[in-house]
C-alpha cells in the first residue's frame, strides 16, 4: 500500500474522489487485518468501513513521519478491538469449544483438501476455527507482534489470560496440523 502525501492532503480537504482512491489503495491491506479476525468476509468488511472511517476523520491527526500504512494498521486494529469489546459486553460470556467433540464437527462439515494444505488460506481457516478471544490474542500476539501486557490492556483481560490464550491456540493449531498431516499421508497411500 504505497499512498502518496499529496493525495492525503486532497482527503484532507474532504475531496470524496480522492476518499474514494484512498479507500482502493488501502484496501487490500486493511481487508488482510480484518479477515486474519473475523469469520466471515462480511463482518470483516463492516469493520474495514468502520476502520476505513476513522482513518478519513483522523487524517489530521496522521504524523507523515510515521508510514501511513502502519498508522492505518494500528486504526484497524484498534477498530477490531473495539468491536471486540463491544460483542463482548453483549454476549458476558466467554465462548466454550470442546475440541474433543469436533469429531462431529468434522463428520458435518465438509472441508476441502486444498483448503487444508499448508497454505496461508489453510492455516488462517484454522485460526478462525478457534474460540473467538483465542483467535484474536493469537493474531495479536504471534502475527501483529503485540506483547501480552499491550494485548491485555487492549482486551481488558490479564497477561496471564494472554499468555494462555496463545497457548491454547498454539497447542490446538499443532494438533489440526497433525491431523492434516496424517490424513494427508494416509490419503496418499491409499491411492
């Protein structure tokens, strides 16, 4: 995502074209950062807008000695975060998945084997297929680079819950790479 400062100032000057060629230029990347924590394309789209939105309203607030696009980034996260928060004081509980009985997950469930290959699309589905804080504090911390201590303060939760959300999401995506592994392997010498 390479923007130009000259179209920054026309944004500035609340040209919608200019809004507009902004929004394609980041679009990409942005859309990157909410697919790796949401779902579904369609929440991760509503959050891109949102995020998209405070991008615009805040570009006077934008220091060009720092990359624009580390400093959309770190909106976009934000925004995730604060949509984060909000579904989780509507919801007040955490969400509980029993990965022993994802064998009838499986049976229901129709995956696609190039879906499962390692592949950045084949481990991304795995990470969505966590527990939904699990998936967010592993984004954070394993591929955003956040510390535990930034992560909880931005979730609300302790370091300790941190760490143990990276690690529970570290041991179950060894376990499903495994499994693929050995399907894999038993596929190929069945054929």
């Amino acid at each position: 995502m390479v923007v130009e400062k000259a179209l920054i100032k026309q944004c500035l000057k609340e040209d919608r074209k200019a809004q507009f060629k902004l929004y394609k230029a980041c679009y990409g990347r942005l859309m990157g950062i909410c697919l790796r924590y949401e779902r579904n394309k369609e929440d991760a789209e509503d959050l891109l807008n949102a995020g998209f939105l405070k991008i615009v309203t805040n570009l006077d607030k934008y220091n060009d000695k720092v990359p624009f696009e580390a400093w959309a980034g770190r909106i976009m996260i934000n925004t995730i975060i604060d949509a984060y928060r909000r579904n989780k004081k509507e919801k007040e509980h955490l969400e509980y998945t029993d990965f022993e009985d994802q064998k009838f997950e499986k049976d229901r469930v129709s995956y696609n084997q190039a879906q499962l290959d390692y592949d950045a699309e084949g481990l991304l589905q795995m990470i969505r297929e966590l527990p939904e804080a699990t998936a967010k504090v592993f984004n954070l911390h394993v591929i955003e680079g956040y510390s535990h201590k930034e992560i909880a303060d931005m979730m609300d939760i302790t370091t300790g819950t941190s760490k143990w959300h990276v690690s529970t999401a570290r041991k179950e995506l060894k376990k499903r790479i495994e499994e693929t592994i050995n399907t894999q392997e038993d596929n190929s010498k069945t054929a």
